[in-house]
C-alpha cells in the first residue's frame, strides 16, 4: 500500500463547506442511516467510533426540522438472510434496533419525518422508502446522507440512490458530509482508512462529499 496514494485521496475529499440555509426546505430531504443502538451503544456490531459523530447528527437535523427527512433503522427477523454475513445484530424488536437516545426527541426527528425499517445494509431497497421515493422523486432534488457505516450502509444507499438518478437522465444531488459519517475498527477493518477509501469511491461516483454542513 502506499500510504501516499491514500494521502491524496484524503486531500481530494476534503476542503468544501455547504450551508444549510443554501437547500431550499422544499426540495431538500435529509437521509440519517442506522444511527440505532445496535451501532452505537450495544451490541457486537456497535462502535464508540460512530458515538463522535452524534453531536453533528444531532445538530443538522434540529436545523432541518422542516426539511423532509428519513431515518433508516436497521432492523432484521432472527432469519434474515444478513445475518449469514454479519455478525446478529438489530434483531426486530430489541433495543439495538432503536434510533439512539439523542435523535429521539420531537426538536430532532422534525415534522416531514419518514421512519423506515430495512432488513439490508442498502436502505434503497427497503419497500418503503420505494414508497417514498415514487411520491418524492420528482420533487426532491437534494440529498444529504448521514449516518454509519460509512463504507457499507451509507456507501451502498448513496451510491444506489445516485445510479438511479443517472439511469433516469435525472440531475440529483447527493451530500455526504465527511463530520456527519463514520464506520467502525475491527481487525483489518481500519476504520480511518475504510471512511478515507469509501468516500472516495463515492466522490468518483459523482456524489459530493463536503466536510460539513453548517
């Protein structure tokens, strides 16, 4: 590896500031991914890295609180075919599938608030929020996506989301804000170089990654 390479793809991603007062509330959606318990408190896929980024999760979406919004929570049958990959975790109906204590207030989830469920690691797939995006796609034309992880969840629904657009000749835009995301350390999984590398990929697959949102 060179360490090099990977110096540049961390230049490449950062340096740019959005403001939020840019987004009109009427065409702008904010996208929280998986910050449930499961990830962040307990439970063997939790990590205390995803805890750094709860203060800046919390604060763009008590500053969107009229702007539509989605959390995804990650959410599986004792079954679920994930399971096979990933170690149990967010079984329906525990707490690790619940939306973490910070976000769960009336001044943070906001007034246009869809709450979906998914049993993958790409909420796109998830029946409802299909639901939501045939009501939706033609008028939201901003997506700011936040959560973890940053290199599985919040990689594949962003990278989803913006392939569909491309296929439908539909100019969209996907924010990822570098403060607003992160991933976890376990074993060769290094999380700093996996956050690096995946937002990088999604750069080079034409979604705007930012270092914040103030």
């Amino acid at each position: 590896m060179d360490i090099n390479n990977i110096s540049n793809m961390e230049k490449e991603i950062k340096g740019k500031t959005l403001y939020l007062k840019d987004f009109s509330k009427d065409n702008t959606a904010i996208i929280t991914v998986d910050m449930v318990k499961g990830f962040v408190k307990k439970g063997m896929l939790s990590s205390p890295r995803i805890i750094s980024i709860i203060d800046a999760i919390v604060d763009l979406n008590k500053r969107s609180e009229e702007y539509k919004k989605i959390f995804f929570l990650d959410e599986h049958e004792e079954n679920s075919a994930e399971l096979t990959t990933y170690a149990k975790h967010c079984i329906k109906g525990t707490e690790e599938s619940e939306l973490i204590d910070e976000l769960n207030k009336e001044e943070v989830i906001g007034k246009n608030t869809t709450m979906i469920s998914k049993n993958s690691t790409n909420g796109f797939h998830a029946p409802a929020f299909k639901v939501w995006l045939e009501k939706n796609e033609d008028i939201i034309e901003n997506y700011i996506v936040i959560g973890c992880e940053a290199d599985i969840c919040v990689s594949h629904f962003a990278t989803t989301l913006k392939t569909y657009f491309n296929e439908k000749n539909l100019n969209r835009r996907i924010i990822v804000p570098i403060n607003g995301v992160e991933t976890f350390d376990f074993g060769t999984h290094d999380g700093d170089l996996m956050k690096i590398i995946s937002l990088w990929e999604m750069k080079t697959n034409g979604i705007e990654i930012v270092d914040k949102i103030l």
